[in-house]
C-alpha cells in the first residue's frame, strides 16, 4: 500500500496537471502591470525591486552576477521606471562574503541599463520577504507609493506580507513560469523533473502564505 501511495504521488508531481494546475492559480492572482495607476502627482513613486540571488563572484559582470530571476526582476522594474517619469528604483538584497550585496549587484547592471544613479535607492539589510517589507517600512514609511517587482509565483505571498506590514503595493509580476504560445510540447505528458520543480516552488510558496497569515 505504501508503494502504491508513493508511486501514485510520484506520478502526480511529475506529471502535467497537478503542477500546472497549482502553479497558474498562484500567477494568474496578479496581471501584469501595463496601465499605471493613477499615482498622486505629489508623491514620488517608488518601485521594489525583491531580491532573488546573486553570486560572489567578482570575475563575472553584474549582470552574470545576478541569478536569472533576480535579472528578470530588474527587466521587469527598470521597464517600468522607464515608464514612469520622477520614479525611483528601490533595489534590494543582502550581502555576500566578497564584501558587496546583492543590490549592489542590482544597482550595477541598472547603470548597464541606461539608469540614472541619482534615481535609485538600494536596501542592503534584509534576507527574505518579510524582511523587505519590515526595512522599506522602516526607510520610508508610506510617504511615497509603492510598486512591488517580483516573480508571479511569489507575488502573492509578498502581497500578503507587506499588507501586514501596513504597506499597500501595486503589484508587479514577472518571471512567470507559464507562457501561453502557438507552439506545443507532443512529450508535455510524459513525467518530467521540470514539473517536480514546479510543484516545488508551488508549495513553497502556498506554505510561505499560510505562516505569514498563521503567525501575522
């Protein structure tokens, strides 16, 4: 029984549905942001960029540096402030042992990207999610208004911690993991390592949003 329990779950997290299923209730949550909110003029528009891993290696550039969801994160955030004009970048991160953190990282490639130095703010204390919301409270209140940058799959449990921690972002996805086309996968059936991550990264976060409801 035991066997047939485990092989049976096996084929539940490795095959299509399950995943795909949990994954797209999580994303689909938030669209993506393309009309902007209409912002009082008299308030500077903040835009988060969360952290999302970097590497301490100093032979690399700092985009290399970045991992890709950190990378897509900036995109994501750097499009918008491009959009918005008077915005500042807010980038975060914590550090490494080579002595620079990950928004410095992020604050590097940003100037890669044709961002002016003179409208980006860096956060570099934080470790995880709670801690962004905890030291962007700390640093500026709710003076300003606030778009959050970061994966789909995440937005929800970083809309919920920084509601408790008394901020109302507008949410900003990216990086989602499912893409909609014209082109088909014939072997998408078949059981795959790519959607035991999925699963992964689907109960992570779904666990994530009942601590921060659970603990408050």
């Amino acid at each position: 029984m035991l066997l047939l329990v485990a092989g049976f779950w096996v084929l539940m997290v490795s095959t299509r549905p399950l995943p795909y299923l949990l994954v797209k209730g999580l994303e689909k949550r938030y669209p993506v942001l393309t009309d902007m909110p209409a912002f009082d003029s008299l308030k500077t528009v903040h835009i988060l960029v969360l952290a999302a891993g970097h590497a301490d290696d100093t032979s690399l550039p700092p985009n290399a540096q970045l991992s890709g969801g950190a990378l897509g994160r900036l995109t994501e955030g750097v499009r918008l402030h491009k959009m918005i004009q008077g915005s500042i970048l807010v980038l975060s991160g914590p550090g490494g042992k080579e002595g620079f953190t990950q928004a410095d990282a992020l604050f590097r490639t940003a100037l890669i990207m044709d961002i002016d130095s003179s409208s980006i703010l860096l956060m570099h204390k934080a470790k995880n999610t709670a801690g962004e919301a905890k030291e962007y409270k700390e640093l500026f209140s709710n003076e300003s208004h606030l778009i959050l940058v970061t994966s789909a799959i995440h937005m929800p449990r970083a809309m919920v911690t920084f509601k408790k921690a008394g901020l109302n972002p507008v949410p900003a996805p990216t990086n989602f993991i499912i893409k909609h086309g014209s082109r088909k996968d014939p072997w998408g059936w078949l059981p795959s390592a790519h959607y035991i991550g999925m699963m992964e990264t689907a109960l992570h976060e779904l666990a994530g949003i009942v601590w921060v409801k659970v603990k408050g």
